[in-house]
C-alpha cells in the first residue's frame, strides 16, 4: 500500500497544476467511501443490490456472515442471522453495511379461505401477504371448475364436491389454499304425482336445478304424449311416468300420473291449508318446524295415501329456484269432511332470502287437484351466520386485504384495534395496513352480531435486486415479403424495487415460434441505459425479414449484469407475421461492388467507393436512399454510428449503375472496422439484399504488434451443458508490424460481459502470427460449454509474445443460453403388423386393411427431461433379424424433425403404407432408432417392435420342400382362428424330414394336425415350441397310411406363440408317392 501511494503523490507532486490533498485521499469527487443501504432486515434468500459512492472507484463487494455476494448482489441465506457487506475501493478504503436476517417471512395468504357455492357459481379470490406477482391454480378439481390465474376469479364445475384453489408468490415460491363446496342445485318436478282422466293434460314444473329441462313419457295409458312440459294422457287406464332431464348436468326426476277412464268418478277432493306455527332457527341451513292442515272437502271417504312436499320459494309460485324443504305422507286417506294436521320439520336452504313457504298435496283418488297447493301467509327473514375471512392474515406495512364476510346484507367492517395506523372500507371490508408494525383487530357487525380477525403487521424487509421485464413487443411498419425492411418497439421495465446499474443488452429475432431457436435470425442488436426501479424504456429498432417465407414471430431477448430474474428476460408479438415471397422482381437495387477494405493508420482520410446497380428488369422511380455505417462486426446493427448518406431521386433504371463513396476519417482508435451500406427504395420488390458489408478495414496505431480479436459469432445462442461450441471469432494485427511469435488464444464463458481471468476456459488454441494490418476470419472455437446450465457471454482474449500492449479480448455481443440437455425417447408407438405379421411383399396397407380399426403404423418421439433440445432429431426405422440392430440390417425408412420443447411430443410420424414386408419368409423385428447430437441419454433411443412374422399364403401349399425360407426349416406359416392348411410333401430314405414353423393367431389354444399318404410307409408327427427348441409331444401310431390312424392329433398351443411341426419318417421304403399334412387352428 505504501509503495502505491508514494506512486500516486509522486505523479501528482510532478504535475505543474495545483492539486487537491481531499481529491488524492477520498477519489475525485471529493467524498468519503460510503455503502448503500447501509442497515435493514431481508428475509430468507431474498436478494439486495447494493452500491457505492466517494472514495476511489472501482469497487469490489464481499461479506461477512450469512450470505454470498455476485458482484454487488447480496443473497440471504435460508436461516436467520446478521451479515456485514463491506465495499473496498482501489486504495483499499472499506465501508460497511449491516444486514439482518428473519427467516420468519411473510407468505402468501389467501381470502376468502372457504367458500360454499352451486354449481356453476363463481368465488373472487385475492391473495394477501407476500411479495408477489401472484398465480392462482386449482390443485384439486373434483367438479370440473376453472380459474383466471392472474385475477383469481373461479367458477365451479357442473358436478358437485371439493376443490382446492392454492395461490402462489412467484417470487418466493410459497402457496396457501382455500377450499370451495360445490353443491348442485335442488332439484324435482312438481307435481310429483297426480291422478288425471284418459286423455286429460297436465303442465309439469321444473323445481330447483340449471335448466334447460326437456321432458319425456313412457308407461301404461296406450299412447300417452308429451310437447315441452305438456302432459296428455292416453286413451287407457294405467300408470304412466313423467321424466324431467336437466340438461346442464343430466340429472333426472320422475313423477307418476294415474290414468282413470272418465267413469272413476270418486267424488275425493282434499284441500290443502295455510302453513302456519313456523318454528325453529331462521339461519341458513338449520332446521325449522310448521303445521298445515289437509281436509276432504269432498262427499266420497279417501283410501289412498296422501302426498305432500313443501318448499321455500322467493315467490308464492312453485318452480323456478325453489327449493324442497320437506316431504312426507298421511296414510290411507281421509273420511268425507274429515281433516289431518300435517307436522312439517324441515331445512332451511343454505342461500339466505325471503322465503315463503308452499305446501302441495296428491292423491290417487284426488281428481280435483285445484285446491292442492297453498302458502304460508307471510314470508320469513333466512339470512346466513355472521363470518369473517380469513380470520388470520400477515402483511408488510402498507399492504392489502380484501375481507369478505356473510350474513344479513346491511352488515359493515371496522377496525377495533389499531395498532399499525390501518384503514378499511366499512363496505366493502377492504383493509389497508399502517405504517407501523403491530396487530390489528377487524370485526364485521351485523344484526347485533359480530366477528373478528386478526391481522399480524411485520416491517417491509430490504428492496430487492434489479428485474428487468419485457412488457410489449410489436411491429410498427415495413413491408411483409421476404428480406423486406421492418420496423418495430419493445418496451422493458424494472419490476423490481432495485435502481439498475449496468447497461441492458437486447436482441431481436425472427422466430417461427414465442421462443428462440437455432434457426432464429437476428433482426437488430444493441444496448440501452439502465432502468431506474418501477419504471420503463421503449426501445424502437430496425431490420429486414429473413429471405425464406413464413410466419414469424418478433422475440426480444433482454441482458444485464445485475438482473437477478432471467425468466420474464424474453417476449414474442401476441400474433406471427406471414412472410411470403413477393412477385419477380421489377425493381431489385444491391450494392454490386462493396467497399473493398484495406489497411489505415489511426485518423487517415476516408475516401471508399461502392457501386448501387438496379439488378431488376423495370426502371425504378421512387428515390433511392442509402446509408454507410461504421461498425466492429459485418453485421449490421442500427445503434452504429452513420458515416455516410445521399439519395438518388427517382432510382434506376433496370441494369442501371451508379458509383457512391463514403468519405471522412478512419476513427482515433486503432481497431477491425467494416463498412455497412444500406439501401431503401419504396418502390423495389426485394429487400433482401438491400445491406452489404465491406471487406474488413485494420485501421491500427503505427509500427507495432498488436493483436486485437473480434467479431464472436452467436450461431446458435441456445445450447446444450458440455456440448461443443459452434462459433467462430476473427483476429486482426492492427498495430501496422509483422508478427514474428505464435498468437496463442483463451475462450472463456463469463456470467458477465467482462474480461475475467478466473472464469471458466472453454477453449484455447494458437494461430501462426500475423503480417502488419494482416486478419484471420473465422477461427473455430474448439470446446464444450459449461456443465452448469445459466446465462453466459463468450470472451476470447489473444496474447504473444512480441505483442507488447496488454491483453485484448472481445466479449460475445449476448449472452449464450446455456440448458440441461434433453433426452429423447419414442412414444406411443402403434405397429398393427406386430400384432397380425403378414404375407411376404404385403405392404402396410393391406395388413391394416385386412384388420380395420388396428390403426396407422405410426409413432411419436418425446422429451422426457424437461430440457429443451437444440439440435434436429434424425430417426431412423430398420428391418432386422433379431432384436439389435446390425450392419447388414436395412434402413426401410428415415426422417427428421426440428428440437423438441421441454416437456413437449412431437406430431404423429407416420411410416409409409407402401412399405413392403420381405420377400422370405420368416420372423423379422422391426427397429426405431433416433439420433440426436444433444441427446442426454442414449440408453432408450431403440424401440424394438416385434417378432412379425411373415408367412406363405397359398392352401395348399405344394412340394414345400427347400423352397428357399430362410432358415433351416421348410415353411413359415400362421394360423388364425379357424383357419386350416394343407401342406403336400416328400419324405424318403436321404431327406427323413419336413419342419414347418407354425405361428399361433390371436386366441389360438390347439393345434389339430393329421398326416396322410398313399404308399407303404411309418410317417410320424412331432411337435416343439420354436425358440428355445422344447419338445411337446409326437404322434407314432404304427400302422396304415395316416398318423394318427383315427381322429387328430391334437397340440395344446399359447396364442402368437411359434411351434414346430415335424413330419418324420422312422422306417420304411423310400416313398414314391407324397404325403398331406393337414393342420387347423382351434380356439
């Protein structure tokens, strides 16, 4: 330290201008090194940003205590405790902050925590507590209901029961559940019986449900008939039933009509009373009692039963939302004039109203049903039980709580402790808190009756680090043909509560998906400043569409240092843009001659030429415009500076050339340049070839080696961890003398876009040197990107020996994404012919023909570790004769497709239906293979389907014997239900022998097998399963000419299962005459 600052002062006492002693000791702006925030609480694992001012920059940051640092971002541990983070600066002056660590955060919590509703119904639910941004899920769906995941507004299901809606802070990982009752909703038909003459109508009621209800008649009453809820009876006596379906949820109901001919007069007519003496609680759900009176008003005694039902009704009519309270019957009848008191105990409904309630009545011999209903005189008060929810809840200072309650309707919300300074809505129960820690009490009054919750008030920990979210991507203007010139806006925000301090990188692609890909073209590049928290940039950029049509999407991908959140760093327009190749070309400007490049010194006269042709077949007549730009790479990016612009008005004519140059200064600083020229012409019809680059220009300090690299390439800016890197980078000597020493080169993958010697090296090599103003292109990367997955920049630095000036490096214009890779594996493979075989040179068609229903032969391929790939898939569908795959086995068919999403199946892959079983026949497997440079695992990338066996089809079959199977055996044949073969052959003294291999169809339990011949001879049968070779049982009956002599011989077989069938001759003259082998495949 002595030795620096001796340094220092020497340098200044040598200057002849005065200095200042505060500005040597405390940094150029005169102020002592200072740390922010200095002091405050974080929870577990939350991040801080912190920064520095005064002293003598640059910083670096460390700690002490629980916790690590990433540059100037703190991470907290998972446990409680205090950390110190201290900020050194370049003379080693130190500033500290103390931080303290509650584990004991706030999570999330969640409001109302249980709800009670019908089917169909909806519950707003809001999340307390926490940080957010939140998402609300449904965890356990037993009705079938949905949620909005951003605004949390479920709607039940049509079936009832129990679901769980959970919702969860994103930033912290933390969740909290509520359960919802679904209940459908009551239902029945009124009347529920009823006695009516032959050919009489009756209009039934729907009671209770959702609607719409259809109606349906069926029974005993000769034709009876129903329109919409019109009953007629039929033309007989007997009984006929009524059923109501609910078409919402197909919920039934049934009422039974009695059918009398008009003769059954009975002169019974009950009448039913007034419900009176209503009793009991008048709370939703709880029980009440009543009375009503039922008299025979008529002159004839009742014997049949009599029904009632009661219901509460918001109106004194039966239907609609009614609810069935209570049902019952009085026995026998009533005697003329007599009467009965019916003692009513019942349900309130569980959904609070004014209720009146209806009573009706039937009976079998009741023909008037015209007095059957009657009502309660007045109606009754049913309100739901004074709650409160939640009634337990945290919050930071400041936050919100939406408080819900049930009850009497005029009900209102107060805060009767209040010790965080809180406020709430006495309306609508929304709850603010102070800005004091401490405990609240809200209590919601109704009727006289309250309920209280208690609310937990904690401090607001420590901001959180920078979060950088891009909000909106669109295309402002531009043509829609391929190449054509676009134009767009993003618009990135910090949603963090952390200022941002590091520059924010951007890229805009061209995607045919919301996501980037290896085949993703780059529209435009460039930087913007950091983003002060809470607030956000429109960033406008420019570029050309690629020259292949389709739909494509624009997706910016965001960078900075400090951003602590990469998952919300990307977004695609909401809609693609259909690219589509434009008509020939009339008018096609390029630039035919582009700037030729060459070697300057730092500050020397710019005076470089280009020639603009109209390679078109029309003449131009719009203005044609063009710009130069001075760039570090040949790839165009509109944040380069211009050097350059004119105008030609009206444009060329077709095979026209014009001559331009671009004059000025190479710049002060030595480097590799290119010049970029762009044309524009609303008038032309190609734009893809409207931006040229020129040669490289070394423009360099005079006389000196010096190595400079440049121009990493970004190929593919999604990979896979270890995989090898596929870019390039070029090197120039731009300090004017000839290298004499090899150029030795380090790559290196940076979570930072900064020259770090201790960062990974991923690859190094060395080149021959270079001549004076001399650049190589295109130096491959040789290595594997890291093995941990993240966000990385490539720096490659150059050094030598007789370079004297200090390490050049260039950083990656973006960061690299850098993924676990994927694994692949075949899905729901379905091969019919592995299920039936086939004849030899059937195709695939005529087994599914042959077997409707089976099926395409068809497979898709999947990704099973949740890692997107990034390179293409090639399978591969292989003929063998066994279960592995050999070098003599043929390929019958390949493919490829593009990388899979994580987590994502590829389309259905269908093989050929032309696709030809072999030739020969016999037992085959067929072979999927898939091949990808970034598979993870390679131990499932075979699927084996098979044995199909491939058999003769001709009955009978003739002088089997050595027809050329493949094998050692004479014959592959099989044998479905059923079915029968015939097989002629020869056996004599040299050949004592025929095999037939016989495969077993579906269902086959038995094989029937007899020999027949006509000379004198001992022919024998014997049976074996195939593989492994294991004897069943032989047939050796000793005389005649037919084994067995009587009947068959009968093989008990396994279905799809292949067995050996041997015709042997034991003894005997050599044949001269020919046998039949006959074989029958019984179920």
């Amino acid at each position: 330290m002595a030795v620096v600052s001796l340094s220092v002062l020497g340098a200044v006492l040598s200057c002849d201008s005065p200095f200042d002693l505060a500005s040597l000791l405390d940094g150029p702006s005169a102020e002592v090194l200072t740390i922010s925030p200095a002091t405050g609480t974080v929870v577990a694992n939350q991040t801080v940003a912190f920064s520095a001012a005064g002293g003598v920059p640059p910083y670096e940051f460390s700690v002490v205590g629980g916790g690590t640092m990433n540059g100037n971002v703190y991470t907290a541990p998972a446990t409680s405790g205090t950390a110190t983070i201290t900020v050194t600066d370049s003379i080693g002056e130190t500033a500290s902050a103390e931080l303290t660590i509650d584990a004991g955060m706030i999570n999330v919590g969640i409001s109302p925590s249980f709800q009670s509703v019908f089917t169909g119904g909806t519950v707003q639910f809001s999340a307390f507590g926490g940080t957010g941004p939140f998402v609300f899920a449904i965890d356990v769906n037993e009705t079938g209901a949905t949620i909005d995941s951003g605004t949390g507004e479920y709607t039940a299901g049509t079936v009832d029961g129990t679901d769980t809606v959970s919702v969860t802070d994103t930033s912290a990982g933390t969740t909290a559940t509520a359960s919802v009752a679904v209940q459908r909703k009551p239902l029945s038909i009124s009347p529920v019986a009823i006695t009516v003459f032959t050919e009489q109508s009756v209009v039934f009621t729907p009671v209770g449900g959702d609607g719409p209800f259809t109606f349906a008649v069926s029974g005993g009453s000769g034709t009876p008939s129903i329109a919409g809820a019109t009953y007629t009876a039929g033309s007989v006596p007997g009984i006929d039933i009524v059923t109501m379906t609910d078409a919402y949820d197909g919920r039934t109901r049934d009422a039974e009509v009695t059918v009398v001919p008009p003769t059954a007069v009975t002169n019974v007519d009950y009448a039913a009373g007034e419900i009176t003496n209503v009793g009991g609680s008048f709370t939703t759900g709880d029980a009440f009692i009543a009375e009503s009176v039922v008299t025979n008003v008529g002159t004839a005694d009742g014997t049949a039963d009599i029904l009632w039902t009661v219901y509460a009704s918001l109106d004194p009519v039966i239907g609609g939302m009614d609810y069935v309270v209570a049902t019952g019957s009085e026995a026998g009848g009533l005697p003329a004039g007599d009467n009965a008191v019916i003692n009513i105990s019942g349900e309130w409904p569980l959904v609070a109203g004014e209720y009146y309630l209806l009573i009706a009545i039937s009976a079998a011999d009741d023909l008037d049903v015209g007095n059957n209903v009657n009502q309660s005189p007045v109606t009754f008060a049913v309100t739901a039980p004074v709650t409160i929810s939640p009634t337990t809840a945290a919050v930071y200072t400041g936050q919100e709580i939406q408080f819900s309650a049930t009850g009497p309707a005029s009900r209102s919300f107060a805060i009767t402790a209040n010790n965080s300074g809180g406020s709430i809505d006495p309306a609508t129960g929304l709850y603010m808190a102070g800005p004091n820690p401490g405990t609240d009490i809200v209590e919601v009054e109704a009727d006289g009756i309250t309920a209280t919750a208690t609310i937990s008030v904690q401090a607001i920990p420590l901001p959180t680090a920078v979060d950088y979210e891009v909000t909106a991507v669109t295309r402002t203007g531009g043509g829609t043909t391929v190449g054509s010139f676009m134009t767009g806006e993003f618009t990135v925000r910090n949603i963090g509560t952390a200022d941002g301090s590091y520059p924010i990188n951007w890229t805009v692609y061209a995607a045919l998906g919301t996501t980037v890909t290896g085949g993703s073209t780059i529209v435009d590049a460039g930087s913007t400043a950091a983003i002060v928290a809470g607030n956000d940039v429109s960033v406008p950029f420019t570029g050309n569409w690629p020259s292949d049509p389709g739909a494509y999407y624009l997706v910016v991908v965001v960078s900075a240092v400090d951003d602590t959140n990469t998952g919300n760093n990307s977004l695609a327009t909401t809609d693609p843009t259909d690219i589509t190749v434009p008509p020939e070309a009339d008018v096609d400007y390029t630039v035919m001659v582009a700037p030729a490049g060459g070697s300057f010194e730092v500050n020397d006269p710019r005076n470089e030429s280009f020639t603009i042709t109209n390679d078109g077949t029309e003449n131009g007549s719009a203005t044609l415009t063009w710009t130069a730009y001075l760039s570090d790479s040949p790839n165009f990016n509109s944040a380069d500076p211009i050097v350059g612009s004119g105008s030609i008005a009206g444009g060329l004519d077709a095979s026209e050339s014009a001559v331009r140059s671009v004059t000025g200064n190479w710049p002060g600083t030595s480097g590799v340049y290119y010049l970029i020229i762009r044309l524009n012409a609303s008038d032309e019809s190609n734009h893809s070839n409207n931006i040229v680059a020129s040669q490289p220009y070394t423009v360099s300090d005079p006389a000196v080696v010096n190595y400079v690299p440049s121009d990493i390439s970004r190929t593919f800016t999604t990979v896979t961890t270890g995989s090898p890197i596929s870019e390039t980078f070029s090197v120039a000597n731009i300090g004017g003398l000839d290298g004499a020493e090899d150029i030795t080169w380090t790559a290196r993958a940076s979570t930072s876009p900064e020259y770090d010697i201790g960062d990974v090296v991923v690859g190094t090599g060395q080149l021959a040197p270079l001549l004076g103003g001399a650049f190589q292109v295109g130096i491959p990367i040789t290595g594997s990107w890291p093995a941990a997955p993240g966000q990385y920049y490539l720096v490659v630095d150059v050094q030598s020996p007789d370079d004297t000036g200090p390490v050049s490096y260039t950083v990656s214009a973006g960061t690299f994404t850098v993924n676990e890779p994927p694994d692949y594996r075949f899905d729901s493979v379905n091969f019919p012919v592995a299920l039936y075989g086939g004849h030899p040179g059937d195709d695939f068609l005529d087994i599914t023909g042959r077997h409707p229903g089976s099926g395409d032969h068809e497979f898709s391929i999947a990704e099973v570790a949740g890692a997107p790939g990034q390179h293409s898939i090639q399978w591969y569908l292989y003929l063998s004769e066994d279960q592995s795959i050999n070098p003599s086995d043929t390929v019958v068919q390949q493919g490829i497709l593009p990388p899979l999403a994580a987590d994502a199946t590829s389309e259905r892959i269908e093989i050929s239906p032309d696709t030809l079983l072999p030739a020969i026949p016999g037992r085959y497997y067929y072979i999927l293979k898939l091949v990808a440079p970034d598979d993870a695992n390679n131990t499932n990338d075979t699927y084996v389907i098979g044995p199909v066996d491939v058999w003769q089809s001709a009955d009978p079959i003739l002088n089997p014997s050595d027809t050329g199977a493949r094998t050692e055996y004479d014959f592959f044949i099989r044998l479905n239900q059923g079915q029968t073969v015939n097989i002629q052959g020869n056996v004599n003294t040299i050949e004592r022998s025929d095999t037939y291999v016989i495969t077993t169809g579906p269902g086959v339990t038995e094989l029937q097998v007899f020999l027949a011949w006509g000379t004198n001879a001992d022919l024998d049968i014997i049976a074996y399963v195939r593989t492994p070779k294991v004897f069943i049982a032989e047939s050796i009956d000793p005389v005649g000419n037919r084994e067995p002599t009587a009947g068959t011989f009968d093989v008990p077989v396994t279905e799809l299962t292949q067995y050996l069938i041997e015709a042997y001759s034991f003894s005997g003259p050599q044949l001269t005459g020919q046998y039949i082998l006959t074989i029958e495949a019984a179920p």
